[in-house]
C-alpha cells in the first residue's frame, strides 16, 4: 500500500533526527511571535506617551480655547519645539 510506504518514509525521517528541525522551527517561530508583540507593545506606548504629552502640553491652552482642534494643534507645537506650557 502506499500509506504504508509513507508511514516507512515519515518515521525514517523522524528517526533520522528531521523531527527535532521541525520543533526547533516552531520554537523559532514561537519567539519571533513573542518579539513581534514585545515590538507591537513597545510601539503602542511610545505612541502612548506621545499622545499623553501633546495633551499635556495642550492643557495650557485649553483655558482660552476649550477643548478644541486649536488648542491641540498649540499643544503638538509647543511639544515639538520641546516648550511644554504650564
């Protein structure tokens, strides 16, 4: 049968050490899924950060302007030009 001739051929190959590659590739594969979210959650709170320090910046101007696209935009400048307003 052709099955059987397939069994010979898988189990000759694990036996000869080609299912240890596969766990090694999926344990490589294991980590790089592991490096990909520390990298996804590292970005998400540097933007995070960002995001939490224009908002500061922009809370100088919110008195004069309320909560408006204006004082946001104030806000990003004064965070760009490294003057945070308090």
């Amino acid at each position: 049968m052709v099955t059987d001739g397939l069994s010979k051929a898988v189990l000759s190959r694990a036996a000869a050490g080609a299912g240890g590659r596969r766990w090694n590739s999926t344990d490589q594969t294991v980590d790089e899924a592991k490096e990909y979210q520390r990298f996804k959650d590292e970005e998400a709170a540097y933007e995070n950060d960002i995001k939490t320090k224009i908002l500061d910046a922009s809370l100088h101007f919110v008195i004069p302007n309320g909560w408006s696209k204006e004082s946001l935009a104030l806000g990003e400048v004064c965070f760009k030009k490294g003057e945070i307003a308090f």
